[in-house]
C-alpha cells in the first residue's frame, strides 16, 4: 500500500459519494448516463467475482462490496425510483453501449494473464472499466449546463485512474511490480478524460459554469 | 520484462 493507491481509492470512493449524494439530495438523476452506470455494474460484477475464491482482505473486501452495492443502487434509482426515473436524460444518452461489449469480451477472451474463467472475466472488466465513462462524456457534450455535483463526479472518476497511474509506476521501482493489462487499459481509460480535465480545470480557475463543447 | 500478475488492487 502507498499514498498514491489510498488516495486512488480514496477518490473512487468519493466520487460516487457525490454522485449518491447528488441523486438523494436533489432527488434527480439529470446528467447521468445509465449506460454508463451499467456498464460499473458489469464491470464490478465481472471482477469482484474472486469475493468467493480469494481470501477476504480487511482493505479490498468491504471496498469490493461497496463498489457493488453503490453501483447497483445507482442503476436501481435511476431505472425503478418514482422521481430520480422522471430526470433521467434518456433522449440525449445515446451511446450504443452494448457495442463497447463484445470488442471487450473479445479481447479478453485472447489477452490475460491465464485462460480461466476467473482471469478472462477479470480482463474483460478491466478493458470494459477503461471505456465505461464514454456514453457519460457523450451525454455531459449535450448538456447545456452541467451542475456542479455531476462535474464534480466525473471529474473525481477520472482522477482516480489517473492516481492508479502513478501508483504503478511507484510499485514499479519500489517492489518491481509489471501489469501490463491494468496499466494500457488505465492509461486509456485516463487519456479518455483528458478534454474533461481540460474544460473542468478552466471552467474552475475561471469561475465559471463547466460546459464542454 | 514477464508480467507479475499480482491481484491486490482493486
């Protein structure tokens, strides 16, 4: 454990914090792609399958199952909630996310670390969680106005990877750790974000509301 | 380099 990952988790954490708190509080969804929210389900569903063949971690395991139940209970309101559904931005979340599947499973099913079912799941939620956010950012273009909780969320999503970055190559000179998997699939999964940084960071040193062109 | 595979990260 190092800085860097704590504060990786940290952010991840916190990220969907502000995105549950912005969901109860404001008893709206607006901003939000399901799609992508359906995507974290599958992909913590796909890698977390090893909470029933790896021994339990005092830090992995309750970050695993709050993973699963948050994201779940995201999917839950949007799609089932009486208000939270009435909010939800269904014309403008128009990425065929289901076209992000199968190149996934695909490349999953020929890159990872050891062909067992385990493993090419686990891949395939690494590949998935790299493109995850894409049906999110298509949607945040067609806002107008993106409120500040929502900013705040994708901006805090994105960091977290950036954080794993360098929390690679810290493990990489301290403990001579070599992933190649999680590390190209990280390093797309942040490079994907580097527009919203760039419009998110400018619209805070300016004050002003974000809204991405 | 081979590739340690490690799963302790999340």
């Amino acid at each position: 454990m190092n800085a860097f990952r704590l504060l990786a988790d940290l952010t991840h954490l916190l990220s969907i914090i502000i995105l549950l708190v912005k969901i109860r509080t404001t008893k709206s969804c607006a901003g939000i792609s399901l799609k992508t929210q359906d995507l974290y389900v599958l992909v913590f569903i796909s890698r977390y399958l090893d909470l029933f063949t790896r021994p339990l971690s005092l830090y992995n395991t309750p970050f695993k199952l709050v993973f699963l139940a948050t994201s779940i209970t995201i999917v839950y309101y949007m799609r089932y909630h009486k208000v939270v559904k009435q909010t939800y931005n269904k014309d403008s979340d128009t990425f065929k996310h289901y076209f992000l599947i199968l190149p996934c499973a695909v490349l999953a099913f020929f890159i990872n670390p050891k062909f067992t079912f385990i493993e090419v799941l686990w891949s395939f939620s690494i590949y998935l969680e790299a493109v995850a956010i894409l049906p999110q950012l298509v949607l945040l273009q067609s806002s107008s106005n993106i409120d500040n909780l929502t900013g705040n969320y994708v901006f805090m999503l994105g960091a977290y990877r950036a954080l794993y970055l360098l929390n690679w190559i810290y493990r990489f000179f301290a403990e001579d750790v070599v992933r190649w998997i999680p590390w190209i699939a990280g390093l797309v999964q942040t490079a994907l974000y580097a527009d919203f940084f760039y419009y998110y960071i400018k619209s805070w040193r300016n004050n002003e509301r974000l809204k991405l062109p | 380099v081979p590739s340690k595979h490690v799963k302790d990260e999340l």
